[in-house]
C-alpha cells in the first residue's frame, strides 16, 4: 500500500516534469494572464459596475484556460508515453496500469492546479488594482474551480486511456459542454412533457458531470454570502465524480495491448 | 533439470490490424521453457514473433490464448517484476532527464530505497561504462549509450531474470562488444538472461541454448552448440583472372553462388568444397584472392530451410 503510494508519487511527480515542458502550456497561461489584464481596459469602456466586469472577466479567463490547459495538455501524456515506448520500460517495473494512470492523473491535476493558482493570483491582484472587493466568497468560487478542474483532468484522462489526443481533445470538450448544461438539459426534458423525453434527459443528466454546481461566479462577484453546503457538496461530488472516471480509465487501459 | 524461471505454454496471438475485422495470427502456440542461470537466446528472423513473445511475457500484450509465467508468476500480475528486468527494443527514455535521474526514477519505481538507491544508481553507471556521461541529458546520447542507460534501468533493483530485445542489433562492432561483455558478466553473477536476436554470430558467443522461431512457430529448441552444428558453413573465395567457362562449371558443380565476372570474381560455397573449388580454379588459371568463412545469418538459413520444406509460411 505504501510501496504503491510512493510509485504514484513517483509517476505524478514525473508526469508534471512532463508537462511543465510542454509550450502549449506556456502558450495558454499566457494569454490567460492578457485576457485577465485586458479585463481592466475592458471595464474602463463602461461607467457601472465597471469592478463587475473586470471580475466576470477574470472568471471567465480563469475557467476557459484552466480548462483548455487540462484538456489540451492532458490528453497528450499517455498518448505520448505509449508513442515513444517508455510506457515499455514503466510497465516492466513493479508498477500496475492502476498506478500508472493514477499518477498520470495526479501529476497531470497537480500541474493545472498550479495554473490555476498563477491566474487567480493575477485575477486578485488586478482585482485589488481596480479596487474590486476580495472577499471569502471569491476564495470558495476560486476553490471550487480547481474542484471543477479535478473532474476535467478526469475526463481528459479518461478519454486518452483508449484514444488518440486529437478524439481525446474533442470527446473532452464536448463532455465538458455538455457538462455545463447538463441542468438545461434536465430542465428541458422535464419542461417536454413527455415522460419518454424527461426520462432519458434525467438519464442523461446522472451521467453527465453537473458542472455549473461549481460555478459561484455570480455570488463571488456580487459579493453573496456563500454557504458551507454549497462548498462541500460540490467538492465531495467532483472527487466522487473523478474517482470513478479514473478507475475507468484504468479498467479500460488495464484491457489495451500495448504496441 | 534446473527450474523453469520462464514458462510459455501453447501461447496463441492474433492481432487485428487497422479496423480489425480479420485477425492475423502471429504466434501459432509456442512452448518453451528457460532454466536458472542459463542465456537463453530466443532466435528467429525480423517479423518471426519474438517481440510479440516478450511484450506477452512483460504483461504488455495480451495472448489470445495459452499460459506463460515468470518465476511462477501469470505474467498479467505486476508483482513478480521486482525480480525482472526488461531492455526493449530500440529503447527510448525520457530525454529531458540525465542519465543519473533516470535510473533514480526507475529504481523508485522499483522500490529501492534510501542511500541504497545512490549508491546503486552510481555503480550502475560505472558497470556500464557512463560514469563520464552521468550527469549529461539523454537527449544528446547515442544509440550505444541509450542502450547502455537501457541495461542499467532493467538492473536497477537487481532483478533475478533479465529480458533483453535485441540488444546488439544496430550498434556499432565496439558498442557491440560491450554489451556482449555485459551480458556475459551478468551470467558470471548467476542471472538469468533472455535475449531475442535475429543474428546468428551472437547467439554463437553468448547463449547457452536457444530456441529458434519463425512465422511464429518454434522450430528448435535446445542447447546452442547442437544448433549451429547442424547449420550449414559458407566460405567466399575470391579469384582472379577466372574464365567464364570455368564460372559456369563452378556455379553448376558446387551450387556457388557467383558474384561479378572476370577480374574480380567472388564465389559462395560450402565450407567442405572449398579446397576442391581452389584446385579447379588454379587448374584454370585463375589466382586466389582471398578465402574467408561466411557467418550465415540466421535469416538465410532459415529462408533457406522454409523454402526448401516448404512448411514454413509468410508470418
Ligand atoms: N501491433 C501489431 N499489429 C499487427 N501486427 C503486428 C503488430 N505487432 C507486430 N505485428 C506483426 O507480428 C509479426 C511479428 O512481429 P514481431 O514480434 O515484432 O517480430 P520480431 O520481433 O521477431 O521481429 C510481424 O509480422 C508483425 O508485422
Ligand atoms: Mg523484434
């Protein structure tokens, strides 16, 4: 248990050298931080609420690049370890594909969470600039967008487990869309009429992700109050949500010829 | 009789190309065994099936159907590998590491802990002659050097079975050398070594027995002496001033195979009608250049013998 633990740490800690090479990366924290800068000159457009807006922004920037950062640099590792043989070499160590890809995911987790911290500190101190409100609640809103990134990386994950990164980019992307209106999909299946309807929306809406549950942007940005609950259910799901989609991924990847 | 360490029992492997409607079967249910302390080669021509065989033997590739074991373990299990290690081939490593860092990260992997971990790592790098290159990135190496890293990763937890694919093929005759050296050291120290390889010369100076493969089927099984005795010897004699009459006597009597004509004219025969192909040559006034016994390469006896049987079939 501990001798599996520290080949996890091994491979996760590998898995962000990996990726803290990769320029895409670069290339999206970059324009990341530009579109949190320019949230400012935006704002200046406008005579209200202008602190709004740099804000809406801010979240905005943070969720789109936090999100494409996991997608778009997860779904190349695996890919790559199996294209250039060293997986060969992995394997034949005391490593299970179970640890493999749980150290690929948390390596993988780790490295966006570190984007995530670089962005939100940029969004705060441009906040702080403008003379936006930093309060609790944009803490929990930003919190809970590295719970939503927790389940990205899961899903990037998942998908490059059996496929190329170019299928594995775009299932990603779709699931995290249709992760994001999985409520309207449930809305508009109870709103149908039709029992058949509702129930295959219902359906739909268990397996796909609710991703607006992590979305506190408009408490943040209004300065709500934010209850506990709306904090911890949402974290207890994504890690649920997440465990699952990993043992997945390594049920199916445990299942591949490696070739 | 030693204890199996390796067990291959009727392993059957299709592969489904592309799409994969149609299976292509790879290996037609091979079985055999290797024994404690021996360098077992697996020998077969490309495309025979012996990377196939160790990626199932690694739990890389999955056997359609049959049973293999390692130290009397499924090979689907990863705990036995603590005691193997695995040089693949053509072996890739991460190239943003140093030497140094990636036999540290496979020896974690592998479980050795502590200031043992340094202190293995270091006289690794030193057995394998890249004590100078230790602290340089892989990205500059060359192939004889990666190939080295490779032999020192599957070494790193001092595993009791050594799994090496093709492990002198494309270095150059001194880096051939020396991993031929090291794969000898290693019997010296009472490993277990299996070797694929598609070269004839050698399985000649480092197996102990070999099994021979193609088209996916086992063909010999046995110790390496008895195989290569049985092979058929080739000489090159080089003449000079040979007269085409003579040639054509030559290549009908001898079955030799000629190569270029009146000056410089290179003949391969049987290593028994040498001498007499050397006195029917003088007798024509010809001049001998030069006679040299031919290495037949595995993969010539074997299209040899498959062609002639005709038992064998395209894998
Ligand atoms: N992933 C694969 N898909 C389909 N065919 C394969 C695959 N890998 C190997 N083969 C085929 O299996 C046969 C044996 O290959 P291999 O085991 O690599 O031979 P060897 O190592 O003896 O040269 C070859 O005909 C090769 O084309
Ligand atoms: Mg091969």
């Amino acid at each position: 248990m501990i001798d599996s633990c520290l080949r996890i740490a091994t491979l996760a800690e590998n898995t962000v050298r990996q990726a803290i090479r990769s320029r895409l990366l670069y290339t999206l924290l970059f324009f990341g931080l530009v579109m949190i800068a320019t949230s400012v000159a935006v704002s200046s457009l406008s005579y209200v609420e202008s602190e709004r807006i740099v804000q809406d922004v801010g979240f905005a920037a943070i969720r789109i690049f936090g999100v494409g950062i996991a997608i778009f640099v997860g779904v190349g590792l695996i890919h790559d370890e199996i294209e250039r043989r060293t997986l060969y070499t992995l394997l034949s160590k005391p490593v299970s594909r179970m640890e493999f890809i749980a150290g690929k995911y948390l390596g993988l987790l780790f490295t966006v969470w570190i984007q995530l911290a670089i962005l939100s500190l940029a969004f705060v101190l441009v906040s702080l600039a403008v003379g936006a409100p930093v309060t609790a609640s944009l803490f929990a809103a930003l919190g809970l967008i590295g719970a939503e990134l927790m389940v990205v990386v899961a899903i990037a994950t998942f998908f490059s487990s059996f496929t190329t990164p170019m299928l594995a980019s775009l299932m990603s992307v779709g699931i995290f869309v249709a992760g994001r209106l999985s409520r309207d999909i449930l809305q508009l299946g109870q709103g149908s009429g039709d029992t058949g309807t509702a129930a295959a929306a219902e359906a739909l809406y268990r397996v796909l992700p609710d991703l607006e549950a992590f979305d506190l942007t408009v408490q943040a940005v209004h300065g709500l109050p934010i209850a506990d609950a709306d904090v911890l259910l949402p974290l207890a799901y994504g890690i649920a949500y997440s465990a699952v989609l990993v043992m997945a991924a390594a049920w199916v990847f445990e299942r591949r010829d490696l070739r | 009789m030693a204890d199996a360490i390796v067990k291959v029992e009727a392993i059957v492997k299709d592969f489904r190309p592309g799409l994969g409607i149609r299976a292509k079967r790879v290996l037609h249910g091979i079985s055999f065994e290797v024994r404690e302390g021996e360098i077992f080669g697996f020998v077969g021509p490309n495309g025979a099936g012996k990377t196939t065989t160790l990626k199932i033997l690694m739990g890389l590739v999955r056997p359609t159907s049959g049973k293999a074991s390692v130290l009397g373990c499924p090979v689907r299990e990863s705990a036995f590998r603590r005691h193997v290690g695995f040089l693949p081939e053509n072996p890739y490593f991460y190239d943003f590491l140093t030497a140094r860092e990636i036999l540290d990260f496979y020896a974690k992997l592998s479980g050795v802990r502590g200031a043992a971990r340094k202190t293995r790592v270091s006289s690794l790098l030193e057995w394998v002659g890249l004590e100078g290159a230790a602290d340089e990135r892989l990205r500059g190496f060359s192939k004889g050097m990666l190939q080295r890293v490779g032999i020192a990763q599957a070494l790193v937890h001092d595993p009791k079975v050594i799994f090496l694919d093709e492990p002198m093929s494309g270095l150059d005759p001194i880096g051939r050398v020396a991993i031929r050296d090291l794969i000898l050291g290693l019997r010296a120290e009472g490993k277990t070594v299996f070797m694929n390889t598609h070269i004839l010369s050698d399985v000649e100076t480092t197996c102990d027995r070999v099994a021979i493969i193609a088209g996916g089927r086992i063909r010999y099984e046995g110790r390496t002496r008895a195989f290569l005795d049985g092979a058929e010897r080739l000489s090159d004699v080089v003449l000079a001033r040979l007269d085409a009459v003579c040639t054509a006597r030559l290549e009908q009597r001898y079955e030799a195979l000629v190569t270029g004509i009146g000056d410089r004219a290179e003949l391969r025969v049987r290593e028994k009608d040498v001498s007499a192909v050397l006195a029917e040559a003088l007798r024509a006034g010809a001049e001998v250049i030069s006679v040299t016994p031919y290495r037949v390469s595995l993969e010539e006896t074997f299209l040899a013998a498959v062609a002639s049987s005709g038992t064998g079939e395209a894998s």
